[in-house]
C-alpha cells in the first residue's frame, strides 16, 4: 500500500494516472509521516518520500523527491517486484 498526506481523491487520481495495483491511503494528519520522519514542522506538512518496506517490516527502498518534482514510481515498483519475486522464491 502507499501513504500520503494527500487526500483520498487525489489518490484515485493519482492512481489511476499511473496505473497503481495497490491501494493507497491517506495519513490526513502526517501520523505516518512523524513515524518516518519525513514530516516538516515548518511547512506543516510530509517532505515527499517514497518508501518501499518489505513483509519483514524493513526498509526496502527509500528516495526522497523536491515538492515540485513528480516520483518516478518505476524504482519502487521494481524494487516492489523484486520482493514478489523474492517472497515467492522463500514460499515455495
């Protein structure tokens, strides 16, 4: 799943826009971006980070990314795939 302060809106379309197969969920009050230190308390909101943590609850892949650039999503989705790959290997 992903987290962001953005609304659930702006998540559909989001989504949508990049072809996403997983949910995304919205941390409205920065709760998840505390945890994750990536919340500014002078601009009162999440720096944008993309963060991919594995099914052992460990930290992936981690970029951080300017306000006014767009991620590209297609590090982590193949650091994500990665781990599929990884975890199917482990489960059979």
């Amino acid at each position: 799943m992903g987290i962001s302060a953005d609304s659930r809106w702006s998540h559909k379309a989001f989504s949508e826009q990049q072809g996403l197969d997983f949910p995304l969920l919205s941390d409205w009050f920065g709760e998840v971006g505390k945890l994750f230190d990536v919340w500014s308390v002078e601009n009162q909101r999440e720096q944008r980070t993309v963060f991919v943590i594995d099914t052992n609850g460990k930290i992936a892949y981690v970029r951080g990314y300017p306000d006014n650039e767009v991620p590209d999503l297609r590090p982590a989705i193949q650091a994500i795939q990665e781990l599929r790959k990884r975890d199917e290997r482990i489960a059979s």
